[in-house]
C-alpha cells in the first residue's frame, strides 16, 4: 500500500497524559499536513511541513501541541497533558509540490486518521 | 483569517434528483479551490480549479469557480444513493496552506 498511513488508528487515554501520532507520506511527497476533526465539521488545519520545516502553524495549535518531521519524511504529532476537548480525528495528509496530475500537485491525499478518545 | 463557508449544511434528496452544494470563500492569496468527498473515512479529491471556469466529471458532477464574486457551486445530477457522503470544499493559498469548509452532507435515498 503506497498511500498516507497513520498510527494507531485510535487512541484512548486518560486526561492529563500525553499523546503521540505517527504520519508516513506518500514516499516522494515533500508537503505533509496535520488535522483536526469534529463530528459535523471539516478538517481544521493545524500545520504543515515541506519537506523537513515546519511553515505554518495554526492559532489552534497550543503550546501543548507540538509536530515534528525530522528528516523530512514521517511526521509525529503529541499532544502534552492532554484534555477532553482535544477528542477528535487526527488526519494527515500529503501532496507534491511537483505540477502533476488534474490538481497540478495541489490534491492532498489523507490517511485513514488517529480518532482521539480522551476520558 | 481565512474563511470557507458551505451551504447547505445537509440536504436529503431521493434518486435522480438534481443537487446544488455551495461554497463560498474569503482568504488571502487564493491559488486554488478543491472539492473532496467524504464517506465514512478521510476525504478523496473530486475536483480543482485555479481559474474561474467549469469542469466535468464522470458526466454528472460538474463545478464552477467564480473567482469575482468568491464563490463555486458543485452539482451533481441524476443522484445515486452511492452520492451520499460529505461533500468538502477546501481553498489553498500560496502560502501553502489549506481552509476548509464545515461540509455539505448529502443524503441520497433510493
């Protein structure tokens, strides 16, 4: 399967603790985008990468979130000290840069999610 | 901040119907405007327009851009109940990043 992976797939844990998601790209997608989702809500943007640098992050994104791609491949997302209002799908999504196919690169292609339970 | 707005928020509708899904839109630096569908997992590309224009697909979904008044409009004729999904507009910018919209869930019922 060469598409977006994401693990695990959910995610139960207790207030307070800390979270960790893993993204695998596309392997020769250089943009990975981090989500959050609601029920009844589109995915909200949280922050994205190209390559290994982080551009952009969101003003959702508190100081208890914090993403990483070190080499410019995988992405992880943690969550510190999580809360009940962090429960959500966690999406991540990747695309080229490259002008290729219909979108011209600019289609992203998502994982299957990490769906965050937290008690 | 950037904005995208969907409308309607659902909509049930019986097969062979005609369907509207709107998406109105308010960011800096507009490089382009995509759709996607959403069934019961993540969302897959449906369409992407640069320019205000219309392009088909599949013969029953078409998409039209407005990039003067800030505004696209998804069809989708003679409906299926398989049409029946989230439907998402998503705008990028230049800067790279993506807003999306809240989501149209269609209904379809045989």
């Amino acid at each position: 399967d060469t598409g977006v992976s994401q693990n695990p797939r959910h995610k139960i844990t207790k207030r307070g603790q800390n979270v960790t998601f893993r993204c695998d790209p596309i392997s020769e997608h250089n943009r990975l985008y981090w989500y959050r989702q609601t029920l009844g809500q589109g995915p909200e943007f949280l922050t994205y990468f190209q390559n290994e640098a982080q551009l952009e992050k969101s003003r959702l994104l508190s100081d208890r979130f914090s993403a990483e791609r070190p080499k410019g491949s995988f992405s992880t997302l943690e969550i510190q000290r999580t809360e009940q209002g962090d429960s959500a799908m966690y999406l991540c999504a990747s695309r080229t840069t490259e002008m290729k196919g219909t979108s011209g690169g600019n289609e992203q292609f998502f994982g299957p999610g990490t769906r965050l339970t937290v008690l | 901040e950037d904005k995208v707005v969907q409308s309607p928020l659902s909509l049930v509708v019986h097969e062979g119907d005609t369907v509207t899904l709107n998406c109105s839109y308010e960011v800096t630096n507009f490089r382009s405007l995509l759709w996607y569908k959403q069934e019961k997992k993540a969302p897959t590309f449906l369409f992407m327009l640069t320019s205000s224009g219309i392009e088909k697909k599949s013969g029953r979904l078409s998409n039209i851009l407005d990039k003067k008044e800030l505004f696209s409009i998804l069809n989708i004729t003679a409906t299926q109940t398989g049409d029946s999904a989230i439907y998402l507009c998503a705008v990028n910018t230049n800067a790279g990043k993506s807003t999306f919209g809240d989501g149209t869930t269609l209904t379809v019922k045989p």
